[in-house]
C-alpha cells in the first residue's frame, strides 16, 4: 500500500512540475512572438488537476469567456435582425 502512496505523489509531482513549466513558457510568450493566449491556459488546465488556486482561476477565466461569447452571440443576433 506504501507504494500506490508513492506512486501517487510521484504523479502529482510531475503534474505540477509540467504544469508550472507550461505556464513559464506561456508568460515568456507574452514578450516573445508565440500563442501566449493557448499557451498560458493550457498550463493552468494542467495545474487545475491538482492545485485548488489554479481551478479557481480557471473558472472565473471560463466565466468571463462565456459572457464575452454570450455578449458577441447576442450582438451577432442584432446585426442579422436588421437586415
């Protein structure tokens, strides 16, 4: 039984490890040309798994994107009711 304990935390470990390394590369973009806006949640999704600040971060960033693409679906909706 020792072991599945080990076993676990060595998978937390390289979750948490990957997922901090995915985020440093996604703030790097934010200077350096490349997919910031992929990168940066991506490596945060990866930390959700395991980290409670991170899922919490995760979903106010998945609220705020559903009112943004709610508001642009209703704006959309206006245009074509004028035509």
């Amino acid at each position: 039984m020792g072991i599945i304990r080990t076993l676990k935390q060595a998978k937390r470990i390289v979750v948490i490890v990957v997922g901090y390394t995915i985020l440093i590369i996604g703030i790097a973009l934010m200077v350096l040309p490349g997919p910031a806006f992929i990168v940066i949640p991506v490596g945060l999704g990866i930390l959700a798994t395991e980290l409670v600040w991170a899922r919490k971060l995760v979903d106010k960033f998945k609220g705020r994107f559903d009112a943004m693409r709610d508001a642009a679906r209703a704006k959309k909706a206006r245009r074509q009711e004028r035509k």
